[in-house]
C-alpha cells in the first residue's frame, strides 16, 4: 500500500481494519461512559470536574506516548499488508 494507490487486497484490509477500531473505540467509549455514571450515581464524580480538567505535564506526556503508539500499532499493521 502507498500513499498514492491502493489495490484490492489493500483497500480490503483497510476496511476490515477501520471496522476493528471502530468496535474497540466503542468498547471503550461505552465502558467510560457507564463507569462515569456509576461514579457520578455514587456520588463520587462530577463529570464537569472530567470536562474541565487538564492534564499535568506528567499525564499530558503518557497519554502523548500512549497515543503515539496506537498510532505507530495501526500503521504497522495496514504496512503489513504490502509483505504478502
């Protein structure tokens, strides 16, 4: 695959890898959001206090790493399909 063409093959894993993140993305969008009502039900959580929060440096630079390497993990894998 390249940046230019897609061939079959590659137009096919790249759907069927589209689709695989889409259902882990819901997965976890779907557990935060009941574990957010859980907490927030519990008394525990404002979930304003989630929406206003920014990370410290610390946080800010592992959730950077973090995303950097879902991203790199997706890259490889669509990459892979040009090693058939």
């Amino acid at each position: 695959m390249t940046d230019e063409t897609l061939n079959d093959g590659d137009v096919g894993r790249l759907g069927q890898a589209l689709i695989t993140l889409t259902k882990e993305v819901w997965v976890l969008r779907d557990r935060q959001r009941v574990l957010e009502a859980a907490l927030e039900a519990a008394g525990v959580l404002d979930r304003a206090v989630i929406d206003a929060h920014t990370p410290d440096a610390k946080l800010a630079e592992s959730l950077a790493q973090e995303r950097q390497q879902l991203i790199d993990n997706i890259l490889q894998a669509l990459g892979a399909a040009n090693d058939d």
